[in-house]
C-alpha cells in the first residue's frame, strides 16, 4: 500500500539521524507540499536535523524516496477544506491525499488519527513503523527500542519506553 506521512513522523526519524527506518522499510514514502512547507518552517526556526532533507526528495533528488505530491484536484480540494479545522494544514492535506487515493497515513497527531479512522483511512505512527521493522527484520527490537529511546530523548511523547509489550500483545 502507498504510504503518506505528516510532518511529525519525518520529524520523529529525522530528529535521531534515522530516515533510512522509513526508507529500508517503505522504500517510498509521499509527503504533500504543506508537510514540505512545515518541515521548511522548522528550518528557519532551527530544527536543524532537517537540514539535507532535499536530497531525499524526488523531483528534488533523482533518487529521492520522499515523493512530493501536491492536492490534485476538485475533490481533493474539496476533502481538504471540509477537514476540521483543529488538523494543521499537512495533516489536512495527508488526509485529503489519503482518501482520495486510498493511501494510508502515517501521523502520531491523536486529532489527526481520529479522523483518518472515521475517513476509513489505514493508519499508523511512529510506533506502527518501529514495530514493522522489528517484525520484518529490518532492525532488531534493541536497536528499535535504543531509536525508540533516543525520539524519546528528542522530544517525541511516547507511552511506551520499550516496544517489546506491542510485540506481543
């Protein structure tokens, strides 16, 4: 399934040095122009884990794994401006994108999630994808647990310090 994200997943990943995670496991990943204007936000306001992100990005990069995509469309138009005005504008634009093409989301923002579940929109979060890696071999569950730790250490809200309860239940 094509995947999009909103701004907090880039930023989870990006924040610890760990974008590959998204790429090894989604081998593409889509974020909308208003998620790419977020992330620019945090740029000038220093976020500076960001910086290099360009070279991620397809059409930016000719290997960028991050597509960028814009609203297309009169009924993505009108999706995005029937959302509820609490979402920020990138999770707005995801969700619209998402319906609309039947992708799922990927989004840490409980606002954001409840939506996309009432919108039948698949959707997961920063957890969701450490927890795939594990289960698909991509990362063992110490080193998922040791970036869980370090998100965590940057910032990231999380209820569970270990991913190991997720794995088993």
């Amino acid at each position: 399934m094509t995947v999009i994200a909103n701004t907090t997943i880039i930023s989870n990943f990006a924040s610890v040095g760990r974008l590959d995670i998204l790429k090894d496991l989604l081998r593409q990943l889509y974020i909308t122009t208003e998620v790419y204007a977020e992330i620019q936000d945090g740029l000038a306001e220093g976020y500076d884990f960001y910086i290099g992100i360009e070279s991620h990005m397809y059409p930016l990069a000719s290997g960028g794994w991050l597509h960028l995509t814009s609203l297309e469309g009169e009924e993505e138009l009108r999706i995005f401006s029937h959302m509820p005005a609490a979402l920020h504008r990138g999770e707005a634009s995801c969700l619209a994108v998402a319906v609309r093409r039947g992708m799922a989301f990927l989004t840490d923002d409980a606002r954001a999630r409840s939506v996309a579940r009432e919108l039948q929109v698949v959707v997961s979060g920063t957890l969701g994808i450490l927890v795939r890696a594990v289960t698909e071999e991509h990362l063992s569950l110490e080193v998922a647990d040791s970036v869980l730790n370090q998100m965590i250490k940057a910032g990231y809200h999380s209820p569970y310090g270990t991913l190991a309860g997720l794995l088993t239940g």
